[in-house]
C-alpha cells in the first residue's frame, strides 16, 4: 500500500490521470486506502468482483453478468459500468452472426472446446462419455488449445482413431469461428468461447474448469442460460456427467434455455461505451 501512495506522490499525480485498481488482495479496498488516493487528487477506479466493501473511487467496472445481481455501495457519484453491457470484447465478436438452431434434427453437429490448455484435462474426460454415443452425433469437432500438454493424447484415443469420420481434431485453429457456424450444440467451459458461442446463440453444455466459473455456473444454471454437464471437481465426475448427458438426450427436442435473455444483455460495443464514459469526464 505504502508503495502505490509513494509512487503516486513521485509521479506528481493529478485529475488528469487515472489509476485502476485490479487486485484481490483485500488491503487495497480499506477506507484508509482510497481516502489517501483521493488526497492525491487522481481519479481512481476498481475492477473488482468485491460488492462486500464500500467505494470512494470514481469508478468501479465489473463485467461479469454476477454484478446485476450484486449491491455495490458507492458514493452517490461514483459511476459503476457492471454487467455485460460493458464487456472488453475483440472487435472480430461484431461480424459475428446467430446460428439457426435445429432441435427435431436426428444427430447433432457438436463443437467441443475446454479454452487453450485445458488444465482440468475435461477434454479427455468428457470424450470418455460421449464416445458412448456415437449415433448421436453426425460430427464431433473437437478444439484443442495450443497450451494444451495432452494434445498428443488426445490425438491417439482409440474413439479418434476408430472414428475418423466422425471425431475432428483441430488444434490452436484460427478458424473456431468457422467451427461454430458449422455447430448445433457445444460442450465448453465458461471461459471466452462460451461468449462467443452465445452470440452465435449455439445451446451450450457446460462443465466448469475452476472454482470461479463453478460459482458462475451455479448462477447460469438458477437463470437457465446453459445446460448443466458437470463441475471440474467433482469425484464421480463420469457417472454424474453421463446420467445429465443421457438425461438431456431423452430429452432432446424439447430442450429450451433462457439464453436469449444472457444475449441480449451483451453488448459488444461495450468497450467503447466504457471508455467514452470516463472520457467525458476529462472534458
């Protein structure tokens, strides 16, 4: 603490400038704190998933869909940018375009996608599960990630092997978005790709990869804007999994979600709409 208050007096700070606070280390939210960044006279904000202290910043930027439901006390003229509405997306998320779901088809085109390294291994688990079910799908494309250490693995499993014609592997593509186009259905994580599934309004079967997204997934699950397959942590991972897979498929073409709710909430312009805020405020 004593060294971001030495170097703001250093640096000669002033309201012309701006600090943001990116941390989850608790001392930097005391009241002590940000009463001496605002004797520095600098404009300060939060990035932040704490709604558990109260702010004397001048701004406080929470993007994830939790903050709508979170009661961050402030004072009054505190600007808060919470939710999707505010997302930090790439500009390639505005080219792209909704899917045309098919529930009635027979098979299913699925996109399989655990983020770049998959540290969970839910790639290699999950294929355990659906190589099972082979005459659901007409084609499973699986994405695996350039920090992926299994990829090898992944690549000599005896359901990629026996069915070429069914299982794609493709590794670190640059064309994910091509994949999706091609897509029904998508087993993921809650990471990026699950946004970018979204907006190409792709059903999604979710499995969490680490305790965050377990605790955001508990939230999309009360607000049915996924399906649920399963949590990284849990210890009878393959029959829970199987018996939520089996159950979905029982029943498959009355599936329904509330996604388009979660879609419409995302902006993705968001970046845009943040930073022209702030700026109106150096004006």
């Amino acid at each position: 603490v004593d060294s971001v208050l030495d170097f703001l007096k250093k640096k000669n700070v002033n309201n012309r400038d701006l600090l943001i606070i990116d941390t989850d280390e608790l001392i930097y939210y005391s009241k002590s704190f940000q009463k001496n960044i605002l004797k520095e006279q600098i404009r300060f904000m939060y990035i932040t998933l704490f709604s558990n202290f109260y702010y004397w910043s001048h701004y406080i930027f929470n993007p994830n869909v939790m903050a709508l439901d979170q009661n961050f006390k402030a004072e009054p003229s505190i600007k808060k940018f919470l939710g999707p509405e505010y997302f930090i997306l790439d500009d390639s998320f505005k080219k792209i375009k909704p899917n045309i779901f098919h529930p009635e088809k027979k098979k299913w085109d699925v996109l399989v996608t655990f983020g770049s390294a998959d540290p969970e291994n839910l790639t290699i688990k999950l294929l355990t599960i659906l190589e099972k079910y082979i005459d659901v799908f007409s084609k499973v494309r699986i994405v695996v990630g350039g920090l992926n250490l299994n990829y090898k693995i992944i690549l000599n499993l005896n359901v990629i092997k026996q069915y070429p014609n069914i299982f794609e592997v493709h590794y670190d593509t640059k064309n994910i978005y091509d994949l999706m186009k091609n897509s029904d259905v998508a087993i993921s994580s809650l990471g990026l790709t699950f946004w970018e599934l979204l907006l190409h309004k792709i059903p999604s079967f979710v499995i969490s990869g680490s305790e965050r997204e377990r605790i955001q997934l508990k939230y999309f699950r009360k607000y049915n804007y996924c399906h649920y397959l399963g949590d990284f942590n849990e210890k009878n991972w393959q029959k829970n999994w199987e018996v939520r897979f089996k159950e979905y498929l029982n029943q498959k073409e009355s599936l329904n979600l509330d996604s388009g709710k979660l879609y419409e909430l995302v902006n993705v312009n968001g970046k845009t709409k943040l930073v022209k805020s702030i700026i109106s405020d150096y004006e």
